[in-house]
C-alpha cells in the first residue's frame, strides 16, 4: 500500500502545497473529524472506516486511510504508518501524532490532530481569517510555535520540521542549524538577522529567509516574551494560531472534588469512630487559656 500510494500534485498552490490544494483541504477535514469523533470516546477503527467513506474519492487520502487502518489494527498506533508514507505525510504530522499516542507523554492526541488540520487549512489557501496567501515563512513559523507552545521538543521536533519537502535546501540546512541554538538565543534575533529588514541595516545574511516585515516584528519583540512575538506574528502574517491544550474545569474532571470529599468523610468517619468507643474528647478541640500577665 505505502509504494502504490503515488500523488499527482492537483492544483498545486506553490512549494506550500506540494501535493496539491485538494489533497490538503481534505487532510484538514479528516484530521479535524478525528479529533472531534475522539473526543466522543467514539474507536479509533471506527472512525477511520467511517472517514474513507466520507473524503473525496478523487484524492489519494482515501488509500492512505486504507493503510492507517491496516497498521492500527495490527500495531495499535497510526505514526508509525504515518512515517512509512512519507511521501505523502510530512515527518512532522507523524511526528505529532506519534506524540499523541504516546502513553508516557502529556501532549493530547487530539489536540496534535487539530494542529495538523490547521496546518493543511493553511496550506490549501483556505484557513479562515487568513490575510495573505499561505507563504514558507508562515508555515515554519506556525510549526515552531506548535513545537513551543505544546513542548515537543526542539531537536526531534525541527528536525522532522526540516523533513518537509516544502522547505528549499537552504531552509532545511537553516532549521538544522538552530536547533541546539533556540533557548540560548531568543527566537525575534534568530529571525531577524535572516531578514530583509536586518540585510538593509547590513545586519544579515547575503540570502535573507525571512522578509521585511517579519524582520522588523522581530526587532520590536527583541527581550520580549515570546508569545508577543508569536501574537504579532500571525496577526499580521495571518497563519494560524496553533491551538493551546485545554484544562478541564472541576465539571468536566470531578476527580479533584471528589478527593477533597472522601478526605472530608474520612475525618468525620475517624470522629463517629471515636464516639462510639467512648474515647472522643472535645477538649483537644478547644485552645488552652493565655497565662495571667
């Protein structure tokens, strides 16, 4: 299945969307479905059956479905069907997902499944709010504040960001490069001094990655927070906003209420106890008088 699984770029919008605006617009549909039917507690098999039959038959996702199903049955994860397609998936979407299946780890499966949708919006050119078109610098920098925002890991995670057959040579030797850099460098001065503003101040590069306008966000964000940067970022460059993890309220996860209650019960179960042996003394209750002056 993963050798025959050949796409013919339909439609392509550009190096952001190598196979294609179709294939993307239906891999944000069924990354979105999943994480929704997820959340129903509805079975991973069940969903992906249900999904090959509802995405467009005229795309390649259906066969790829095929082959995701096929190996959750057989290994009980999808990343690792994921990485076999690789010339279908990026090695960050099964990067992310992998995250998500993994047991020891923090990170939400279905939070990892509304990131990769929001990132094929964007490639296709069709993510709502968007005020430009879908540009390489927008999706680096949507996928490394997914890599920061959620804590995936900066050399696992720009790495498989490298992988993307998006990013041109230079970019890809780029990524590699900041790897062991972010955290000891900001962020606004690793992108800036790969911008056309800074080239114009003779601060940069001959080959800026970057462009004007990023450049000159970065310089007003310079030892700032981060998320200033990030905020700024894709309002103006209109990527999207990578979704944050969400924090059950007492409603939604009893489990801290219903531990205050039972330490509650316990301590009044303690008392009825020492009532009834007839050991249950109120004066170690009460506080002793203050001494006369």
């Amino acid at each position: 299945m993963a050798e025959s699984l050949v796409v013919s770029p339909v439609a392509p919008l550009g190096p952001v969307a190598p196979l294609g605006i179709e294939e993307y617009i239906e891999q944000a549909h069924f990354f979105g479905m999943l994480a929704e039917r997820l959340a129903e507690n509805a079975p991973a098999q069940e969903v992906l059956a249900s999904a090959r039959e509802e995405v467009l038959a005229t795309t390649k996702l259906p066969m790829a479905i095929d082959f995701l199903l096929s190996e959750l049955r057989h290994a009980g994860v999808m990343a690792t069907a994921m990485a076999k397609l690789g010339h279908y998936f990026t090695p960050l979407q099964a990067y992310i997902v992998g995250e998500g299946e993994n047991e020891r780890g923090r990170f939400d499966l279905r939070v990892g499944l509304d990131i990769l949708s929001r990132e094929a919006l964007y490639r296709s050119g069709t993510f709502v709010g968007s005020k430009r078109a879908p540009t390489i610098q927008g999706l680096f920098l949507y996928q490394f504040e997914v890599l920061c925002r959620n804590r995936l890991g900066y050399d696992k995670g720009l790495t498989a960001v490298a992988g993307d057959p998006s990013y041109p040579a230079e970019w890809k030797t780029w990524i590699l490069g900041i790897r062991h850099q972010v955290g000891i460098i900001d962020i606004a001065d690793l992108i800036y001094v790969q911008s056309e503003h800074a080239a114009k101040r003779g601060g940069a590069s001959a080959s800026p990655l970057f462009g004007d306008q990023e450049g000159r966000i970065a310089l007003a964000n310079r030892k700032k927070d981060p998320a200033y940067l990030f905020n700024s970022l894709h309002r103006q460059l209109g990527y999207p906003e990578p979704p944050r993890t969400h924090r059950a309220t007492e409603e939604e996860n009893p489990i801290p209420a219903m531990a205050r209650r039972l330490e509650q019960m316990e301590k009044r179960i303690k008392l009825l106890e020492e009532e009834q042996r007839g050991g249950f003394d109120l004066s170690k209750f009460y506080e002793k008088p203050p001494a006369a002056p």
